[in-house]
C-alpha cells in the first residue's frame, strides 16, 4: 500500500483493515487505514497526519479507507477568520459563568459517571453506552500525543462537559466531547466555541472537527462554524456556500 505523503515511510507503515458496519450510515461497510506501529506516531508525525484526514481513538490513528464510498469528509474551522453567528453570541452569553479547566488526560470518577449517562441518553444500543471503566480509558484516556482534557463545570462547580483534545503543530484537533444530556443550553456548540477562542490565543490557524458526512443530521452541526475547509481529493478549500 502506498504512503501518504513525508510521513516516515521506512517506521510507520499503513495497512488497510477488513470491512465492518459504518457507525455513520446505515447497511454501509466501512474500511480503514491504521498507522502502525501506533508508538511511532509521535506528535509531530501526528500533526501532518491530521492535516492529511486521519483521525485518533485511544492510540489508533486512522482514516476512512472505504471501497465504494467517499462520505466522510475532513473538515476544520478557520480560525483566523471565524465570527460566532447570532445563535452561537446568544450560546455565549447563556454560559458565560461555565469555567473551562486544562488538565491532563487522567482517570476521574465524576467524568466517567458523565460519560456513562451521555452515551445512554444520547447513543442508546451503540455499544458506547455500555462502556467499562476500561474501555472509556483505552478510548479517551490512552494517547502517545500531546493531548490534554478539558472539564467545564458551571457556577454552581456541577460537570457540565468533558473534552478531550489533540495539540497539534498547526492546530486543535477535536478528539471527543460528552456533556450533560439533559441540559438544553447547546453545551457541544459551546464546547466547540471554546476550543475556537482556545485556537486562537495561541495563534493555531485551525480546529480539526475530524469528518462531517452530508447525508448524516448528527453532523449538521460542523459546518456551522463559518468559515470552514474540506479536504478533497487531497486539498483541503472551502466550500462554495
């Protein structure tokens, strides 16, 4: 299999894995490339990957690898030349007494407690929503990259979400967010809004929001943070909106 491009062809290899059910369209197959060995992804090695559509679960790196279909598509936020549009100020000023906390990745009871009861409410019968202790850590808490968790509790000190991020040479990478399903007030569309404030004061140009799929209304919400690229065909531009 060819190599993407400067990424350290004579370590890291990449290998394509069998099929299995897509998680984003129904009585789709999926495929995917995986960079291996995953100890040899560094941060740096990490960076040009995501900036070339892969993506991290746990200490996994890969990216869509699907015979027959093209749906998922990278996509990240402008940072530079992002402006919060009327819905998002008016999501700001509701939550302006959330407090974001940087921490690294570590184990906290009070997060996997938030974790459990957002896959539950908000992904029943995925698989997610049952969880161990053990998968929640090989899935978010499990990184050979710079990464950091970011807690945000509101005035009242209650969890309210939970992020995990990627720092990269160029950017954020948005790894996983799970917040408080019964909330109302549009806390992953702050969550994002954050990480885009975080972004730019220490002057990264992009927010990687991993892949958005135009057939999927779960991930409508990724192209409302304009402006926006796509990578296609290996480019990343924006769209003609």
């Amino acid at each position: 299999m060819s190599h993407p491009t400067d990424i350290k062809p004579q370590a890291i290899q990449f290998y394509s894995t069998a099929s299995y059910a897509c998680s984003y369209l129904e009585n789709e197959q999926a495929r995917s490339m995986v960079a291996a060995p995953s100890h040899l992804v560094d941060a740096k090695t990490y960076s040009q990957l995501v900036d070339q559509g892969f993506r991290r679960s746990g200490t996994f790196t890969y990216k869509p690898y699907c015979d027959d279909c093209q749906a998922c598509i990278p996509i990240r936020i402008d940072v530079a030349n992002f402006s919060a549009d009327r819905s998002q100020r008016r999501i700001l000023r509701r939550l302006a007494g959330m407090q974001g906390r940087i921490l690294p990745l570590q184990w906290n009871d009070e997060h996997y407690v938030l974790y459990r009861r957002y896959q539950q409410k908000r992904h029943p019968g995925s698989g997610m929503d049952e969880d161990t202790a053990s998968q929640y850590s090989q899935f978010l808490l499990s990184s050979h990259v710079d990464s950091r968790l970011i807690e945000f509790r509101d005035e009242n000190h209650k969890l309210q979400i939970v992020a995990i991020i990627d720092l990269l040479d160029n950017g954020v990478s948005a790894v996983y967010t799970f917040f408080n399903p019964e909330s109302k007030a549009s806390l992953g569309t702050y969550a994002i809004l954050w990480q885009i404030q975080m972004c730019h004061n220490l002057g990264l140009p992009w927010l990687y929001l991993g892949y958005w799929i135009e057939e999927s209304r779960k991930m409508a919400y990724k192209t409302r943070f304009i402006p926006y690229q796509l990578l296609e065909r290996g480019k990343w531009s924006a769209p003609s909106l």
